[in-house]
C-alpha cells in the first residue's frame, strides 16, 4: 500500500500554527522571540531554561463537522480549534509587588497575547491549509500557585474544507 502524498488535515493546520508562531521574532513587530512546542513535546529541555523569552505550547481539540450544506462539491467544511498555552518564566514573581519593576505580570502577558494573535491575524490561511481562524478570547486566571509562571491560553477557531476521502 502507498503511502499518503499528505499528513491529514488536522496535523497540517496544527503544523502551521506552530510554523507561524516560530516565525515571531523581537523587533518593530513584536514584543518577543518565542520558543514553540507542539503538546506532545512535554518533556522537551526547553521547558526548563530560564532565559527570558516565553515558551507556547500549541495543541488541539476534536473537531466540528460546521456545514453539512457544503457537500455537493464533495468536502464538508469544519473546524479545529487549536490551543495556544503561553507560558512565560519570571524570576522576579517573588518581588515586593509595590515596587516599581517593569514590565508587570500583567503587560508580559497581555504583550505575548499581542503577539500571537497580530501573527495568527496575519495568515489567516495558515499558508492554504485553512479557509480562515478566528483568535478568541484568552484564558488568564489559572497561575494560582504558580509563582514564578505567568501563563495565558488562546483558542484559535480554524475554519477548513475536508474531502470526504481524506482522512
């Protein structure tokens, strides 16, 4: 049997997810050089280094089959949506919150968070794997008990067209 010509369509679209993030680099644009990781790579060392660049996580959920009207030419159109964990490691979290250090739990989440929609926003398409993404809301209040993490989850909603013999 022959192998596919691709991965499924699910592994592309997470694939550019995490290519479009890799691509973040400091400068005019963005606040930060992010490492990313895919979910299954937990146990990476890069989890564990403590220069000051944030790490994200990319991961996925199951998907919605979202139009069943769109069958006559053969494909259904779906969506995946993705998770994006942003994970920042701040040494100073121990600091008296009174000072005047900068920048501020707050402004180094609310920076990354900036940076990974404006870089979603800007390929929509994820490079033609995807009919469109829709960035939501972040998740922001789970670093309970983690001092030294700052952390925040990002929903992305990936609207794409499946074949029916795809995979």
């Amino acid at each position: 049997m022959a192998t596919p010509s691709l991965e499924p369509t699910e592994e592309r679209i997470i694939a550019a997810v995490a290519s479009t993030l890799g691509a973040i680099a400091a400068g005019s644009s963005y606040w930060y050089t992010p490492t990313v990781l895919r979910a299954d790579q937990y146990e990476d060392k890069r989890l564990y280094r403590t220069d000051k660049s944030p790490i994200y996580i990319v991961r996925d959920t199951s998907e919605l089959v979202q139009s069943p009207t769109s069958r006559q030419f053969g494909k259904d159109a779906r969506i995946l949506t993705v998770f994006v964990l942003l994970a920042y490691n701040d040494s100073r979290a121990d600091r008296n919150p009174y000072t005047t250090d900068s920048p501020t739990r707050g402004t180094i989440r609310h920076r990354m968070i900036r940076d990974v929609t404006k870089a979603l926003n800007a390929n929509t398409r994820l490079g033609g794997a995807a009919i469109d993404l829709d960035v939501s809301d972040p998740t922001k209040d789970f670093e309970e008990g983690l001092q030294t993490w700052i952390l925040a989850e990002v929903p992305v909603a990936v609207l794409y067209e499946h074949a029916y013999d795809e995979p």
